[in-house]
C-alpha cells in the first residue's frame, strides 16, 4: 500500500469527512467522536482551530501510523457511523475512494464491511494483504511476547507461501494466525477461560488448549470483540483450512489461485480493525 499518505491527500480526506456546509458536516464533538469510534490510541481532543485544519494536522501527524489511518479511513465509510445506514456510508465510501485513487488505494464493501486495499495494476480491482505494522499492533494487543514472535512468523511464513504460489497452503496459514491471535487474546483476557475453557454451543466446556477456531470466533463475537459480518466472513476462511488434508482437496477441486489468497486477508485485517476499536491496550 502506498503509506504514508501524502500530505495533500490528507488535507482532502479531512475536507470530505468534515463536509463544511454539506448534508453530512460534523461537528468537533462528532469529529472526536469519530476518532474514538475508529479505536484511535489516545485520539486527540480539539483545540478550536478551523476543523478541516485540525483533522487533516492529525492525519498527518499519525501518517506513520498506518493502523490508525486505516481504521479511521474505514469508520467513515462503515454503515454502523450513520443513521441512515448504508445510503450514507456508501456517499462517504465514494468520495473518500476519489480522493486515495492517487495513492493507489481504494475501500472496498468485503463481507458487509469497508476494508481498505490496494489497487491492482489496471487501477479497477482492490487486491488484499496482511496487515501492515503487525508486529507493532500485536503488542498493544497480547501481553505474551512469545506469541506475539510466533505470529508474526506465522504471517512471515504465509506471505512466503502466497509469494511462491503455494496458494492452499497460504490460506492454511490465514486461517491459523487468526486462530493463535483469538487464543492469545481470549486467554489472556479472560480468566474464566483460563480456568474453565471456552463454553460452547451446547453449553459444554471445551478446554482452552483443544478450542477451534469456530468456537473461539463465536465467543469472540459474544464479547462482541468482533462484528457479525467480520466472524461470519472469516467463517469461510476458517472452512478452506479443510483443505490441509488432500483428500477434502481432491473431493472439492477448489482450484485457489493469488486472487483468492488476497480475498482471505481481507476478514483478517476486518477482524483486527474490530478489536483495536473493541478492546483496550496493553501497553
């Protein structure tokens, strides 16, 4: 992705998303709310001056900071912003899209959701990845830096597979990252799950270290950590891991290719959005 952003580029994001004198012009106390809502760390508070200048200085001042950005680029178009919905957001999604084609980048609707990509080489398709500063996000995110290390390997591994054509194998690895990073934050967060494990469908507990994904996906959407759209999405994702054993691949023939590993990442990067919006730090 082409980050950071350029300065101007800031600028013009800030005039869409203030929207002075049009139907959808928010207010300072909105434009703070907004950046709670996109699970800024420490968002600014507004200090009086003219708010398409005020934005745009704090795009600009957390241009390295591409989690940030890239959430914030995401809220403005996500549905759950506006009162009307879709209708909105879709407004929004547009005109922020015009002003990041110079960059290379575009929001896309992914499973019911905005997630930001990058331009293919013809400028009309988004292509997915992983998601950037991962190594930074983590740590804000799991206490255990052991599994931090094991997860970004995880993904180092992943992206080798998908570069070298091993396109299964890659999605086996989307599908296990996701699975370690529910592990690590579930446990770490919840100490009745520490204790007790996971409660599944049935009601029954299944032990922390024998939980699947499916079970930690769910529970995960309970603590509503991720939304719907997201779990649901990953759902399909986490069905492709099957495909580790050649005889489901023989039986399905599902024929993935570099388009399809790039569609997997994006409920990953939807998934690690929510929960940077949904839950606390930790450093």
């Amino acid at each position: 992705m082409t980050f950071p952003l350029d300065d101007r580029t800031a600028e013009r994001i800030a005039e869409v998303i203030v929207d002075i004198g049009g139907p959808y012009e928010r207010k300072t106390y909105q434009l703070e709310k907004l950046l709670r809502h996109a699970g800024w760390t420490d968002p600014p508070e507004y200090d009086g001056s003219p708010r398409i200048e005020w934005l745009a200085e704090q795009l600009i001042d957390r241009k390295e900071n591409r989690s940030d950005i890239e959430r914030l680029l995401c809220r403005v178009c996500d549905r759950r912003e506006y009162e009307d919905g879709e209708s909105s957001a879709e407004e929004f999604r547009e005109a922020i899209n015009t002003r990041l084609a110079a960059e290379r980048l575009v929001v896309s609707q992914t499973g019911g959701r905005p997630v930001l990509g990058t331009l293919d080489s013809d400028g009309e398709q988004a292509v997915f990845s992983a998601p950037e500063d991962l190594d930074r996000r983590l740590r804000l995110l799991i206490e255990n830096e052991e599994a931090v290390d094991l997860l970004v390997n995880r993904v180092h591994e992943t992206r080798l597979c998908q570069d070298s054509g091993a396109h299964t194998m890659a999605i086996i690895g989307i599908g296990s990252f996701v699975e370690g990073l529910l592990h690590a934050l579930l446990t770490e967060r919840d100490e009745k799950i520490r204790k007790n494990g996971f409660v599944g469908r049935n009601g029954r507990n299944t032990p922390a270290n024998r939980a699947g994904l499916e079970l930690m996906l769910d529970t995960a959407h309970e603590k509503e950590w991720i939304q719907l759209d997201a779990k649901d999405f990953m759902d399909n994702v986490r069905k492709y891991r099957n495909f580790i054993h050649p005889r489901a691949e023989l039986e399905k023939q599902p024929k993935f290719d570099k388009g399809s590993v790039a569609l997997c990442w994006g409920p990953v990067r939807e998934i690690l959005n929510d929960i940077e919006e949904s839950i606390e730090p930790v450093r």
